[in-house]
C-alpha cells in the first residue's frame, strides 16, 4: 500500500527474495554504494553518471529531487534490496508519469553486477508492475532497449511489453546517441 509521511508517499512490498520500497531522503549512502561498486558494470548501458552519483553528498540534491516528485505523484523510485534490506541489488524507477487521459510513465531499471541471470528483475516488476497500475492509475508503462541489450529486451518481452517502433538515435548511453527500441506495457481494458 502507498502510505504518506511527510518525505511522500511511500510504498513497501515483500517479493519472494527481495524487500522493495520506495526512496527516502536518507538513502543517500546505499545509492553511493550501488553505483560505485557497478560502476563499470552498468557504463555501458546508462547514461554518463555525473560524478555526484559516486559520493553520498551528491545525493542529497537528487534525493530531494526525487522524493518530492513521488510526493507529487510524478515519478516513483523504487530500490531492490537483499531480504535484510541492508544492501541495495538493484533499482525500477517508473518516472515522467503523465496523468490526464495519458495516464502513462517510462520505466528504467538496473541490477548489481553480481546479481545478474537469476531472474530478479523479473520477480521485481511482476511484483510492482500490477501495483502501480491499480494504486496509480497507470495505463501504459513505456519502457526501452537498444537492440544490443538483449537481456533487457527478453526481460520486457517475458514481462509481456510490447515492440512498437524503433527510434533512430534515441537516447545518449555512455557518451553515445544510440537507436532505441519502443515497447510498452497497456493495461488491459475491460470488455
Ligand atoms: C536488464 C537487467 C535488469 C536484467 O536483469 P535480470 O535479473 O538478469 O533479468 P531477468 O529477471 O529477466 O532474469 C533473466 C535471467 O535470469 C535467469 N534465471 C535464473 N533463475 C531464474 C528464475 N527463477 N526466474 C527467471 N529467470 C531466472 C534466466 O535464465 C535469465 O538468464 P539469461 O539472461 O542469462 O538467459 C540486467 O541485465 C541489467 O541490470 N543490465 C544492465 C542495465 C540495463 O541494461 N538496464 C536496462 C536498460 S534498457
């Protein structure tokens, strides 16, 4: 269930291995560690990560950032944390919600180097995806891969993501303007 503090709204769930929450303002330490020991490991699948994402008070900003969208309702955050919750495995973020007659996001995620190849994002977004949908309301979940990232695409493939174009020069990843492959996941309507 979404609950609300005063940092936004916060959501907690238990998968078969994993704690799942939302972001706080005070995880600034466990982020710092998941992107300074994946660091080469995820280069080149993501972005180029500014430099505040290596050091905890980078992420003061961010934090703030972030959990005043989950507050509003704009983007939520989630970690992948071992069942201690000591330690975060992986992150699914569904971010630019759209509202309105859209009712629409994108959603990124990435896993620990040393937890790849044993389904976890999977377990992670079976267990997310069916709550977001009916707590947030959300319609289609957009979600993209560049051609090469074949673990991703047959993860959105088995998660039942849709292809439905491929966009040319799409997003920047490690320095690179790299083509895209569009999927999305739509709510089934009710007949
Ligand atoms: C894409 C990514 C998140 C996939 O994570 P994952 O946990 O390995 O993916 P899945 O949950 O789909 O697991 C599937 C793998 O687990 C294996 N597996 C083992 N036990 C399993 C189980 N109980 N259930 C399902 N799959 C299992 C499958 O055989 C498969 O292995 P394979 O890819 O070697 O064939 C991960 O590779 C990653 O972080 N990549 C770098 C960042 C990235 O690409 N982000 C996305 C950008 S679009």
């Amino acid at each position: 269930m979404f609950g609300y503090r005063s940092s936004g709204p916060r959501l907690s769930l238990t998968s078969p291995r994993m704690q799942i929450r939302t972001v706080a303002e005070r995880d600034g330490w466990l982020l710092t560690d998941y992107y300074q020991e994946n660091r080469d490991f995820l280069m080149p699948w993501e972005p180029l990560r500014d430099e505040s994402y290596f050091h905890h008070h980078g992420w003061d900003a961010r934090l703030h950032v972030m959990t005043t969208q989950q507050k509003q309702g704009d983007a939520f955050y989630f970690l992948l944390m071992d069942p201690a919750a000591q330690q975060v495995w992986g992150v699914a973020n569904f971010t630019q919600v759209i509202r309105g007659c859209f009712q629409a996001c994108y959603l990124g995620y990435s896993l620990a180097g040393a937890q790849q190849g044993n389904g976890l994002m999977h377990e992670a977004l079976t267990t997310l995806i069916p709550v977001l949908q009916k707590q947030q309301q959300l319609h289609r979940i957009m979600a993209n891969y560049m051609p090469r990232n074949q673990r991703s695409g047959a993860l959105l493939a088995r998660l039942g993501f849709e292809k439905e174009g491929y966009a040319r020069d799409y997003l920047k990843i490690n320095g690179r303007w790299e083509d895209h492959v569009l999927t999305a996941l739509v709510t089934p309507t009710p007949d």
